[in-house]
C-alpha cells in the first residue's frame, strides 16, 4: 500500500492516509474499480479497490456491515476519492477501517480511474517480473553449487551474501552445523543457542498453525530434506527484502544442501566441515572475544562446563571425524576435528578434545585414543599425537591448542613402540614460547637471531634451519643430529660450520644453544 499511495498517478489526488501505519504494509494484488455495495461477492482478496462511493448503503448499520464484508473478503486496503458522492468520510467508515485494521485513504482531487489503474497494475505487473527474474537467478546459482558439490559451509556463505543477512545451518539436534555471522553477534546469538533455536522453531510453528505471515523480525525458517530424509534446517536472521523471496532464498539454499547430502550417503560431511572451519577459526583468531568463541563452541555441541579441554594434534595418519569422534565417545567425551596446522607436513589434524571433568587423559589413555583413530594401513611408529595442557575454560582451551601446534611442528625424539606420545608439560621451552607467542620483544628476539639463516635458506633454498633444528633436537649427539637429517656426518658437520660461521657463535655453548633453541621455536609457532 505505501507504493501504492507513492505513484504518481495517485499523488495527483492530493491522497491523505485517514488509516495507516501497519495497514500500509499490506500486500497489493490487483486493483477494482467500483462503487457497488455487493462488491465484497466479487473480491478473491489482495484486491485494492477505488471507489466514489456512489452506490454504498446510506444506513450507517448497512455502512459498517459493508465495510467488514470487504474485510472478510481480504481487502488489501480502500482508495475513496471524495467529491463526487461523499464531501467527507462517513464516522462509521471510518472507525470500521480503524476496527479492522484496514487501510484507508481519500483523495481530494479526481484522478483519471483508468490511469490510476493502469498505474497500479503496471507496477504489480514490474514487480511480479522482478521477483520471477529474481527467483531464476538464485535458482541457477544454487543449482550451480548443488551440481558443483559445493561444501555446506560455502553454500551457507553465498546464501548469507545473497541474503545481505545472517544465516545459520544447524542439524537435528540445534547443533550449529556452519553459520555466516558478524563477529560482533556470536555471543549475543549463539549464548544458549539451542534454547534460542527451539524458541525460535516453537514461534514458527505457532505462526504457522494461526497462518500468520512471518514479519521482518521474525526468523525465517527452512527445513533441508529430500526423499523423506530430514537433515536440518537453514535459519535467516531479519535483513533487507529481496526481490525473489526471502523464504524463496532460503528454499532454494536447502535444495542445494540436500542435494549435497543425498550425495555425501551415510557420511557426515556436514558435521566434518563445520567442525573442521570452527577449529580452523579458533587457531586462527577469528572470533570477536573469549565469549563468543565459548558460545560458538557450545552451539557446535561440545560441553565446556564440568569438561575438561585438550589440545591436540595428530601427525603421521589420515583422522577421518567420523572415526575421531567415535575415538571420543570411548572416553565418554566429544571432538572438533580442524585442519592439518600450517608448518606441519600433511597427513595430520588440528583436534579439541571435551572430556567430563572426572575423566582423565594420561599416558594410556591418549595413546589408545591415537591408536583407536589409526586404521591397519598405518604404521603406528609414523604417528605422533601432540598434548597440550589440560584446560578448563575456553581461554585455556585455545592456549592447548596452540601448544600442541607449537609441539607439532617442532621436531623431538622417538623411543619405543608407537604412536609416539608428546606432552607439553615435558617440553617447558615449548610452554614458554606459546604463552608469549604474540609478544613483540619475543619476535624480535627470533629474527635477531636466525636471521643471517634465513636468508641464507631463502636465496639458496639451503636447509640450514633444519640442520639446526636436528643438532638442538640432539644435543651431545650429532651422529643422531646427522641422521635426522638425513646427511651424512661429513656433510652435517660442514652445515654446522657455516652455520657458526654466519652466526659468528660457537654452537657447543649452552648458553647459545638455548637461545637459538628459543628462537626456533618462535619461528615455528608462526607456521613458518
């Protein structure tokens, strides 16, 4: 209705809203003309109807009948052009609108009603166009995704861009799956998500058995199924409109994940990538505060209160989440699976392990947790499962994961049987330089003293790092120095001489060894 009283054609009316606000919202769907009092018989509802008002009843009772008639019908709202009939509007027309909620406005000026007409159906006509052009653009773009194979998390993006708004993914259990939100909200929004989710779901439903039409505010809310198969449900916070349908965005979207999920079969390839973009953020920063990652964490299903949290990361085997997920359930726990870490040489992965605060992971246990993760095509001496601290906040949490990264990339020694086991309490260097990972003087120290071998390395893609590592990984013991490396004694040995040679440091004193010790571990805790 407020584009309807916007068009030219009826601003030459000099038109005045006698009854609007909420009433203007109203959808228009075609306009009448007319002045017959049974018109109400004639309406299939959406209607607008101008009318002088020639043939109405006269009897104020018969007046307000007709007016509530016309509502009944569907009467998307009443254009009553004074003059000709009425030199003002009856009361009783009047506080019926206001009663039902109809919209009504008068124009003081005559209007051609053919124009006005023309006008109004012109613009239905470009708009109804819009929206089918609107529809065949998104219908093509997540056809595209869908027939790509497009991951979850990708889709839920483009839906969110499109959209210009909010949008979450969650399975069955209001579990968030994939979410594309601003920073700022994700405390706000994802505190007590499932409480929010089913509050949500129950306000749907409700508006759907009254057949109440969602507004702005409102949610908009999509199941994701296909051949009788529920998986979830695709979520719009409010936004803008679009041309095509919010709701119709949002349908089009859930094709294209349940495409993706009749492909994917039994596997779980939601909750893998989910899971796997979640840690993938943690490590990387990206989260507005400790408590928006605390709430995006609970959201995603893992228990932080009476838990106990441990950083882990897996090198040496392939860590499918289905089968990592199950290798916590053993131990009555629940896993975020993320990505090979930058600077550790693939196959490996990034692990938040939730365990209940009675439960402990020592030595046995989190090697059986390794082993159960291995399948028989892997040699357990390959795997190495790196420890961070146990933590019991989300704060400390990120710290762990940070410091089974750290131990990860460097190098230690194996004894014994595999799947080899490092704990960061034994590596106290390891603690020191992750907790001030970020700290300036730390960097500085680093590159003041690695750097004449770095560069070294990078103009002759030389390895003199690595041969560094290997001698402060064995200290006292070259000849196992020499074979990590994969030199030759002699070979290692003239490494050692350049490297004291461009360091201008005898590389047998403690004192330095410690030193570039720290150094090293700086650089490799930037990934590098």
């Amino acid at each position: 209705m407020r584009e309807v009283i916007a068009l030219d054609q009826v601003v030459e009316g000099v038109p005045e809203v006698l009854v609007g606000d909420g009433a203007l919202e109203t959808r228009v769907r075609w306009l009448h003309v007319s002045d017959s009092a049974g018109v109400a018989r004639l309406l299939d509802g959406g209607e607008l109807l101008l009318s002088t008002g020639s043939a109405w009843p006269a009897e104020p009772a018969e007046l307000r009948r007709f007016i509530a008639e016309l509502v009944d019908a569907g009467l998307a709202g009443l254009v009553l052009e004074l003059g000709t009939h009425y030199r003002y509007v009856p009361a009783v027309v009047h506080d019926a609108a206001v009663e039902f909620g109809l919209a009504l406005i008068v124009l003081h000026r005559e209007v051609k009603f053919v124009a006005l007409t023309e006008a109004v159906h012109r613009h239905i006509i470009a708009g109804q166009t819009d929206a089918l052009r609107a529809r065949d653009e998104v219908r093509e773009r997540f056809t595209a995704l869908a027939l790509r194979g497009a991951p979850a998390d990708f889709i839920v993006h483009q839906l969110a861009q499109t959209l210009a708004a909010p949008v979450i993914l969650e399975n069955l259990a209001h579990e968030v799956v994939a979410a594309e939100v601003p920073l700022a909200l994700d405390e706000e929004l994802f505190h007590e998500w499932e409480l929010r989710s089913r509050s949500a779901h129950r306000r749907a439903q409700q508006r759907h058995e009254r057949g109440v039409a969602p507004t702005a505010e409102d949610w908009r809310i999509v199941p994701v199924e296909a051949r009788g198969i529920r998986w979830g449900n695709l979520i719009a916070l409010p936004g803008p409109a679009h041309p095509a349908g919010r709701t119709a965005v949002l349908e089009q979207a859930a094709i294209a994940l349940a495409v993706g999920r009749l492909a994917d079969g039994d596997a779980d390839e939601w909750g893998r990538i989910g899971r796997r973009r979640l840690v993938d953020g943690l490590l990387s920063g990206r989260f507005a505060g400790i408590a928006g990652a605390a709430a995006r964490l609970e959201a995603a299903g893992i228990p932080l209160h009476n838990a106990t949290l441990h950083g882990l990361v897996l090198t040496g085997a392939a860590a499918p989440a289905d089968v990592v997920e199950a290798a916590a359930r053993a131990l009555q726990g629940r896993v975020l699976v993320g990505s090979a870490p930058e600077g550790v040489t693939a196959p490996a992965a990034t692990i938040l392990l939730s365990l209940p605060a009675r439960a402990t992971f020592d030595d046995d246990a989190a090697r059986a947790f390794a082993r159960a993760v291995l399948d028989g095509s892997t040699d357990p001496d390959r795997v190495t499962l790196s420890v961070g601290r146990a933590a019991d906040d989300v704060d400390a949490a990120l710290l762990s994961l940070h410091e089974a990264v750290d131990l990860a990339r460097g190098r230690g020694r194996r004894g014994g049987r595999g799947p080899h086991l490092r704990r960061v309490e034994a590596r106290p260097l390891v603690q020191l330089v992750t907790a001030l990972r970020d700290d300036h003087r730390v960097l500085e120290h680093g590159e003041r003293m690695l750097a004449p071998l770095i560069v070294h390395d990078l103009q002759r893609s030389g390895d003199l790092l690595d041969v560094l590592e290997a001698m402060l990984a064995h200290p006292g013991n070259r000849t196992a120095a020499a074979s990590a490396s994969h030199l030759s004694r002699s070979v290692f040995y003239q490494r050692i001489a350049l490297i004291e040679e461009l360091l201008g440091v005898d590389l047998d004193d403690g004192e330095t060894q410690t030193a570039l010790h720290i150094a090293l571990l700086v650089r490799r805790a930037s990934g590098r």
